[in-house]
C-alpha cells in the first residue's frame, strides 16, 4: 500500500490540533463533499515513499535511487535527503526501531491509529521523527499534540521491559522546505508533565468528539480541515470580522492592519482557495453554480514534433546556430555536477529578486530601508 492510499481514520494523529481545537470539525468533516487531492499533498506522500524506500534499502542519497521516483524534482530529492542524512545513522546504531510503522492508541475508551514517519530506541531514549515535506506552514515539535500522540503509540507497542527502560523522549520534526530560524530539524525533549497535559487534554476532546459534540472554533487550524468550503463558523468569523472592523468610518491603525493580515492569512486565504476547489469540482462533475464558470488556463504554444520542426528548418535552410540556443548551466546545476564546495565562492554572485513581508518569526534578516539606514548609520559612527 502506497503512503497516498493509507486510509486515516475519522480520528487520527495527524489531525489532532484541528479536532482538539475545534472537535465539531469531526461530525463537519464527515458530512463535507469530498475534496480532491492538492498536488502538493502528492508532493508530500511522493517524498514520504522516497524517504521510506531510501530507509527500508539503507540508501543515504534519494538521489541514487535509479528507478520509480524519476518524477520527483531534484529539489525535492534534496530534501528528502536532510531527512535520509539524519534517520539512516540512527537507524543503523539503533536498539529498535520502525519506519512507517502503523501505531494505535487509545485515548480514554476509544483507539486512534496513525503512521508514524520514523521511531527508534537507544538505551534509554525514544526518539519520534516526523518529515514535513510542506513549506508553507512551519511546524514547531514543542507541544505538538501529533507528535506526543505517536509518541504514546509506540511507547504502548513496546514490551514492557523496554518501555521501563525508557527515561527520555524526544520528538522532532525535519522540514527542510521551510525557513526557520532553528534550522530544518528541530526536537524537543518531551517534558514529562506537558506529556501527560497533551494526553489528557486528547482523551477529553476525543470524548466530547465521541458524544457528538458539533463545536465549532475556528482558527489556524482550519487551513487542512476538510469542511473547510463549507464551514458555517468561518463564514460567520468572517462578516464578524466585518462588521467589527468596518463599523467605524475610520482608517484602520498599523496594528489593526497586522493581525487582520495575519487572520486573513491563517483563514481568509486558505478558506477562499478551499471554497474555489470545491466550486470547480461542483462545476466539473456538472453542477450549475451561480456566477461562476471553468474556462482554459493561457495557451503555452510547444513544438508537437521536435524531428517535424527539424526537418522543416532544413527544408528553409535555417542555420543551426540560430534555431538552436547554447546556455550554461545555473550554479544549483554546476553543484550538482562538481560538488557545493568545488565551485570558487567568486564566481556566484548572489542578488535577491525582490523582497517580501513575512511573520517576524521568519530566520531571514530584516531587509526593510529602515534597517538598512541604521545599518549605514552604525557603520558610519
Ligand atoms: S473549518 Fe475550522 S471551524 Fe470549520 S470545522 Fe474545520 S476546523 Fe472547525
């Protein structure tokens, strides 16, 4: 069975900050129409089968891999390699370990399964690692309700000897796509008490869950909920935030403007990319939808026949110096030819296509005119 087929249950791990923040989403989702896969959630379940294979073979380079992955960019390859460079050694040095391995556990009365990416035991310690192909959401390892939970699963597969034996935990996610300022692998040694918190919080929303509980609360959450089109409570956050903000005829002051923006980002966006998924496909599959209609993306024009196009140069005596261009290759090419650290750090010259505004959090040094002045102003003192 391929990562991409493996059914969730209604349940799972990989979901738990939606449903504990918000358990309505459960009884929500199941009634929602069904959404079709993003190409980025196909990105991500490519990736986590390269991650496995190089694992389950003891292969340290995904780039080695000569067949059944060829549609994986390089790129790509390359993240699956920070993952690979960081497993593998532990792996092989391991007491146990598992890769891919389907725990369940069971919270209060009722048992929950999930995959968890990679786990292992050495001596007294476990270690959860969990590989986030993704780069649009950072995820944070502290407190991560999805990791505590695999956590708790492999912990009760484990004998009971060995679980005795065990004195740390750590949880740690590898995102290599997404900047941060703590670098793509992050851990956090479990603190025993937050554990134990994370759990009981868990057995307390799957209980109100299991008694049918339809609350709903959005939050940042709802970006990967599958009621996510048609969910009544983020309409309704929506016009709130209307009618909060645009009673007043007044300009909007800097800070009103910032947590709109980071609202907007959190919800507003992922929700309107949602509804416009869900209304293609109602329209797709034949539905009448008001105001809305599917139409062709631009033409790309390409040559139907290379050989045709040849063959028709040479009957009008082109020169092959003109239909045919010569490039060089860029410096990610050459490295990948020669090695990062063969080419003279002189010859690449890095210059940034534009800036852009991010959450403070964002590892990249402030590139605003102001800094930049004061920088001028220090160097100058
Ligand atoms: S979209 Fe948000 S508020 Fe609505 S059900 Fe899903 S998680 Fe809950």
């Amino acid at each position: 069975m391929t990562h991409s087929e493996r059914q969730h249950t209604k349940i799972s791990p990989s979901g738990a900050t939606r449903w504990i923040n918000c358990p309505g989403s459960v009884i929500l989702s199941a009634t929602a129409p069904p959404q079709p896969e993003s190409p980025f959630a196909n990105e991500g379940s490519r990736a986590h089968e390269l991650a496995e294979y190089c694992l389950e073979h003891r292969v340290s380079d995904p780039h080695s891999v000569k067949s059944g992955f060829d549609d994986i960019p390089d790129l790509q390859k390359d993240a699956v390699r920070t993952y690979v460079d960081y497993t593998l050694p532990k792996l092989l040095t391991s007491d146990y370990c598992g890769i891919e391995d389907q725990v369940q556990l069971t919270l209060g009365d009722t048992v929950i399964k999930g995959i968890v990416d990679f786990w292992y035991v050495t001596g007294d310690r476990l270690e959860i690692v969990d590989y986030k192909h993704g780069q649009g959401v950072v995820v944070e390892p502290r407190g991560n309700y999805q990791l505590v939970l695999y956590a708790h699963g492999v912990l009760s597969m484990l004998s009971k000897s060995v679980q005795s034996a065990i004195k740390d935990i750590v949880v740690t996610i590898v995102q290599p796509r997404a900047p941060h300022a703590d670098g793509p692998i992050r851990s956090w040694q479990v603190d025993p008490k937050e554990f134990i918190e994370i759990l009981a919080t868990a057995i307390s929303s799957v209980k109100r869950v299991e008694s049918g509980d339809e609350t709903l609360n959005p939050g940042a959450w709802c970006r990967f909920c599958p009621a996510l089109p048609v969910c009544p409570a983020v309409a309704e956050q929506a016009k709130q935030k209307a009618r909060e903000e645009f009673a007043d005829c007044k300009l909007l002051s800097i800070e009103e403007v910032a947590a709109l923006l980071k609202w907007a980002e959190d919800v507003l966006i992922p929700w309107a990319s949602s509804m416009r998924g869900y209304l293609f496909d109602e329209i797709d599959r034949g539905q009448d939808v008001p105001g809305w209609k599917i139409v062709e993306k631009r033409a790309v024009r390409k040559w139907v026949s290379e050989d045709a196009v040849l063959d028709w140069a040479r009957k009008m005596r082109l020169r092959q110096a003109d239909i045919f261009e010569r490039r060089l290759i860029n410096p990610a090419q050459m490295e990948k030819l020669v090695g990062r650290k063969k080419i003279p750090a002189d010859l690449i010259d890095k210059h940034s296509s534009g800036r852009t505004l991010v959450r403070e959090t964002d590892p990249r040094s402030d590139a605003s005119s102001s800094a930049a002045g004061e920088e001028f102003l220090e160097e100058n003192e």
